[in-house]
C-alpha cells in the first residue's frame, strides 16, 4: 500500500513538472504580444486561484477556513511571491538560461534544509540523483558574457525560496487542508501579494492583445492549475527531497516543447542535459525504501 502511495505521488509530480514546463512556451507567446512577467504572474495566480475557488465550492468544501489554516497558507505563499518575483527579476540582469540553471539549485538545497532542521540523512540513491540533476541543468546554461552578480545572486534565491517553499508544504501543517481550497486561498494570496509589488513599482499595467490574454487565460485556468493542483498532492506523499528532484523534469518538458512547436535547436549538449535529468527520475522512482 505504501508503494502504491508512493508510486502515485510520483505520477503527480511528474505531471506537474510537465504543466510546469509549459508555462515558458506559453509565456514566449504572451510577451510576443505585448505582455510582461509581473502582469503575467498576476494573472496566473489571480485566474487560477478563481478556478480552485469555483471547484472548491462546487464541490462542497467550501473557502471557510480557520484561523490558524488561514496563517499556515498565508506563511506558505510568502517564498512563493519571493521565488517568482525574485526569478522574472533576475532576468533583467542575467541571461535566462543562466537564471534558469541558478534557481533549479533548489534540489540542493531542498536536501542541505532538511539535513540542519530536521537532521534528516540522504540517500546514497538521492546523492546520486542530485549529482545527475545538478550536471543536467548546468550542460543546459550556454555562457554568452551577460554576467551580473546581482542577478546571479537573486537567481539563486529564486532557488532558495522554492526550497523553503517545498519544505514549507511537505512538513507545515497545509497539506492537511483540503487541496482545492488551500490551492485557490494560496493563488489568490500570491496574487495580492504580486498586486502589492506591482503598485510599489508602478508595473501594475496591461498593454496585451487578444492573443496574449487569451493565452494567458489558458495558460492560468488551465496549465498552472493542473500543475500546482498536482504539485501540492504529490509532495506530501513523496517528501520534500523526492519533491525537489522528481520536479526537474519541468525544463526537460520546456525545452522539448520548444523544439517541437517553437522550431528551436536541440544540439547534442541539450540531449546530454536530458538524458542525465531522465536517468536521475528514473533512478528517483527505481529506489526502494
């Protein structure tokens, strides 16, 4: 029975990894027509946290919440907003491919979190894992000058806030809550939260046309929904390390999905890339407890 478990919280988690990956397809659409990070951030969570909101309440659980699930939430959507904000950013100063191979550090530091706080031991299979994650996404990274320390720095947070995230949801007290109701209150909490940085800067406009707003509003309802509505089902059933690790198929699906539609280049280092982030699920999923 545990197996089973186990085995459909990985099922989860690859699915959600795979809607995951097709955010940046999607968002390559939006911002070819006049769309921008912040206001596409707003958007998804604001969109998908209605949908979550309209299901919970269709299907009787409600958006009643106590005061102490309401924090629990609260607490958990706070490195989120930090993550995203802090990787969209990091863009500005950094190529994204070189953000993109910072922030996938949080496998790291998902396993370095939960060795000091909660003294957990990895694996020999999960070290391994790692390794083969870590080498992975660095073959994806392709050096072209536009280095910046600050925008190393804030990529690499962008990391580190996920992680805490991860740990967050696999050991709070959150993933007790029903997980359409607390998916829609930690959307729309994100999306305040978006809403708040967006005034302080003065980012909060939107120049789209049909197109991006229309992909927007499938990319929310739709692909970043089914994502996180599988993310925060298969996490507490794997934990936070196999979480971390198993969700690194999220830019194997991105760059696949580029080739595919987008007719972008997949040379013999991205095919290295790949297979070593493969190898590493499929040894992820082999291990036994």
């Amino acid at each position: 029975m545990e197996k089973r478990f186990r085995v459909r919280g990985e099922v989860y988690l690859l699915l959600s990894g795979f809607f995951f990956g097709l955010q940046p397809f999607l968002a390559k659409i939006i911002y070819a027509h006049g769309g921008n990070a912040y206001g596409l951030l707003f958007l998804r969570f604001l969109i998908s946290g209605t949908v979550f909101a309209v299901i919970s309440m269709f299907l009787g659980t409600g958006m009643r919440l106590k005061r102490q699930e309401l924090i629990s939430i609260l607490i958990l959507s706070v490195p989120e907003t930090v993550m995203c904000i802090l990787l969209f950013l990091s863009y500005s100063y950094i190529s994204s491919g070189l953000a993109s191979t910072l922030h996938f550090s949080y496998p790291a530091a998902v396993i370095l979190l939960e060795i000091l706080i909660f003294r957990k031991k990895i694996s020999k299979i999960k070290l391994l894992c790692l390794l083969f994650c870590a080498s992975g996404i660095a073959v994806f990274y392709h050096p072209d000058g536009n280095i910046n320390i600050f925008g190393m720095v804030i990529a690499l947070a962008s990391g580190v806030g996920y992680a805490i995230y991860i740990i967050i949801l696999t050991h709070g007290k959150s993933s007790r809550i029903p997980v359409v109701k607390m998916s829609a209150w930690l959307s729309l909490l994100v999306a305040t939260e978006i809403a708040i940085v967006m005034l302080v800067l003065g980012k909060f406009r939107f120049d789209m046309d049909g197109t991006a707003w229309g992909t927007g509003i499938f990319m929310a309802a739709v692909v970043s929904t089914s994502a996180l509505c599988a993310f925060q089902v298969g996490a507490p059933m794997c934990g936070a390390q196999s979480a971390a690790l198993l969700s690194t198929i999220e830019p194997v699906s991105s760059i696949l999905l580029g080739v595919i539609f987008l007719g972008e280049s997949m040379n013999i280092r991205i095919f290295i890339g790949i297979c070593l982030i493969l190898f590493s699920i499929v040894i992820q999923i082999k291990e036994k407890k």
